[in-house]
C-alpha cells in the first residue's frame, strides 16, 4: 500500500509543477499578446489550474499526510525522520496552502474581470498572482529537493 501513496504523491507533484510550468510560461508568453486577448488566455490558465494544479495539489498533500502518518506510526519513527524529511514537508505545505488559498481562488478572479475596461485591476491581480506563483514554485522546489537529496 505504501508504493501505491507514493506513486500518488510523485504523480500530484508532476501534475501541480507542470501545472505550475505551463502556467507561468503562459503568462510570459502573453506580454506580447495584446490585451483584448488576455481574456482568452485567462480562461485557459484556469484551466490549467482546474485540471492539472488543483487536483495534483490535493493528491499531494492528502498522499503526504498518509505517508507521514504511516511513517510516525511504525516502530522505530524517531530513526525514520530526518531534517530532509520535515524540511520537504513543511515546505510542500506552505506552499500547498498558497497554491490552494490564494493562488486557485486569484485566477478564478481574472477570468471574471475584463482585460480591457478594468485594465488597472486585472494588471494587479495578474502581478498577485505571478509573485505568488513564484513564492510557490520556488518553495515546491526546495521541498523537491530536500526530498530528493535527503536521507532516506
């Protein structure tokens, strides 16, 4: 049982990071977009962040937690836990709760408001939700790596 969580954790965090990827080349591409299209591409990244963000975020946690339980829960779980460890769990939980709290919620917003007659509040809404997309993809990839190099 415990191969088949991890398999679930690995898959949630391909979907979030490539999510996440594909969103924030998306949004660079669409500098040179003019504005009357940024509705359109509004649109798609909410898809993204429907189909591929959201859930891969939520098999990530939900598949963490199991594992973390079943790890507290055996024999011996004080020899089990290492800094790398709590290092990627704290990490992919923070940024989890902004991916889910702020960052789902913000670009369901954009695609509600009209690029061209509220131009100055879809641009602030937009910058919220690169630099959260930044704060996020950064932290996911520190939680990446204390996993990867961590002792196992």
């Amino acid at each position: 049982m415990r191969h088949l969580w991890i398999f679930i954790h690995l898959l949630g965090f391909t979907m979030w990071m490539g999510g996440g990827f594909s969103a924030m080349f998306i949004g660079l591409g669409t500098k040179r977009e003019p504005r009357e299209n940024l509705g359109v591409v509004m649109r798609q990244l909410a898809i993204i962040y429907r189909v591929l963000v959201l859930p891969g975020t939520m098999a990530t946690v939900v598949s963490g937690l199991v594992l973390t339980l079943t790890i507290y829960g055996n024999p011996g779980a004080s020899l089990a836990v290492s800094h790398s460890l709590m290092t990627m769990q704290g990490l992919g939980l923070v940024a989890a709760v902004i991916t889910l709290v702020l960052m789902v919620p913000n670009v369901t917003k954009l695609v509600r408001i009209d690029p061209v007659s509220q131009a100055v509040q879809f641009d602030a809404i937009r910058q919220k939700q690169a630099r959260l997309g930044m704060v996020s993809g950064i932290l996911a990839m520190l939680a990446l790596i204390a996993g990867a190099f961590g002792r196992p």
